[in-house]
C-alpha cells in the first residue's frame, strides 16, 4: 500500500532545511509532490497552472522557429516541461539556485525528471539566475553574447513577495532593461506571480519593453469558493532595439 506521506530526499543547505515530499489526501488520490526550504513551500505539484500558464503564454507570442529559451527557476519542472512541449524550442537553459533540485530532475526522482532532464535540448545549470540576468556573463557563459527568444522566470512568489531578499532588486526599471538586452529584438520576457498585480514592476517594465500586459490564469481550489489565479506578466523587446 502507498504510504499518505513520504519523505524522498532531505538535505541541510547552505540556505536551509530542504526536504523533496510525496504525500496523498486520501489512500486512493492523487500524488502531491512538494518542495519545502525549512517551513516555507517552494513548489506544489497541487496547483500548477500558473506554471504552465507562464510557458504556454509566453510561447504563444514568441515568433520564429528553433527557439532559444531561458527559464530562470526550476521547482519541480513544470514551467521547463511545458515549454519543451512546443516543438519549436530547439535550446532550453533553465537556472536553479539550488543545486539540490537539479540532482533530484537527474536522478529521476521527481516525477518530471525524465521529461526535463532526459530532453537532449535541455541543459539545467546552477546558478544565481538575478546575478546572470544583469552581469556580463550571461545565461551561457561559454557564449555571454548571447540573445534569446525568450527568458521566462518562475523564482520568488511574486514581485515583493521573495524567496530570497537578495532578489528584491531585480524587480526594477534597471535591472529589466539589462535583461531585455539579453533578448532577441522582437523576444519576449514574462514573470508569474501568485500576488495582485504590482502596478509599480509593470511601469518597470514598460521602461524597455513594448506590449507590456499581464495574463490572469484561474483555477479551481478547494479552500474557497471562487477560483484562485495567478498573474503572467508579459513584454516584448522591440524590434528596433540593438540585438
């Protein structure tokens, strides 16, 4: 009989308690896959079509074919997953802080593993996905030019809610326009959030990128009776800007 909780992996890290959970509501439901850093969730696999929202939407408005994408955060892989479903992705860097979490897709422990980290295209790196957005290195450091078709973040709760407080500045005009750089003209950055939308990062944003919108995807819950959502929020580079 399938034990309602299991512990699969646990590690003390430089930045906490990390511990990879399976658990089920009831003997017979479905497997919940969650990632916690000491007594916070980074990742439930309860509700993620946020995360696949954040992919799907944003590949939507990318032209071209044999797209380079970058995803920063990986969780449990469900933004990367959905992103590999598009045919036209041919590169795929997704950045993890974590190193852990990377080991955990490797060595197919997560139910994702194989799609994310089996997929010849996808190529998951260690990193400070922030630091790499705005210095000179890049998301390639073999290739620190490098532009791509679309950079996609899924790392802190929101754009004032963090994981870390050592992100609390990328959500400025600034350090978007470093970003963008690192965007094809005509690319696409987006951001999903689980917060209202923040009035002050899409003026931010709306500093170096054209279209700038946000996306409300809603889903069901069983904590309240209307529905819960998370935010995409989405720009595009110009098509006139440098590459």
């Amino acid at each position: 009989m399938v034990p309602l909780f299991e512990e699969i992996a646990f590690r003390q890290t430089a930045i906490g308690e990390l511990s990879l959970r399976r658990r089920r509501l009831t003997a017979d439901g479905a497997d919940i896959w969650e990632i916690k850093l000491n007594d916070g969730y980074l990742m439930s696999s309860r509700f993620v079509a946020g995360e696949i929202a954040l992919a799907e939407l944003a590949l939507a408005q990318t032209r071209g074919d044999r797209l380079d994408v970058v995803v920063g955060g990986l969780g449990l892989g469900y933004t990367a997953a959905a992103a590999l479903r598009d045919p036209r992705v041919a590169e795929l860097t997704v950045i993890e802080l974590i190193p852990e979490v990377i080991e955990w897709h490797r060595d197919r422990l997560l139910p994702l593993g194989e799609a994310v980290a089996g997929d010849p295209r996808c190529r998951l790196l260690d990193g400070d996905f922030f630091d790499m957005a705005v210095n000179a290195a890049g998301f390639v450091p073999a290739d620190p030019a490098r532009r791509h078709d679309a950079i996609l973040i899924d790392i802190d709760h929101s754009t004032t809610h963090f994981i870390d407080s050592g992100s609390a500045g990328f959500y400025r005009a600034e350090a978007i326009a470093a970003l963008a750089q690192r965007l094809v003209p005509g690319g696409i950055f987006a951001l999903w959030s689980t917060d209202p939308e923040d009035a002050a990062f899409v003026d931010a944003m709306r500093h170096s990128l054209e279209n700038v919108h946000v996306e409300r995807v809603e889903f069901e819950t069983p904590y309240r009776d209307e529905p819960a959502f998370n935010l995409v929020y989405l720009g595009r580079k110009g098509r006139t800007a440098a590459r």
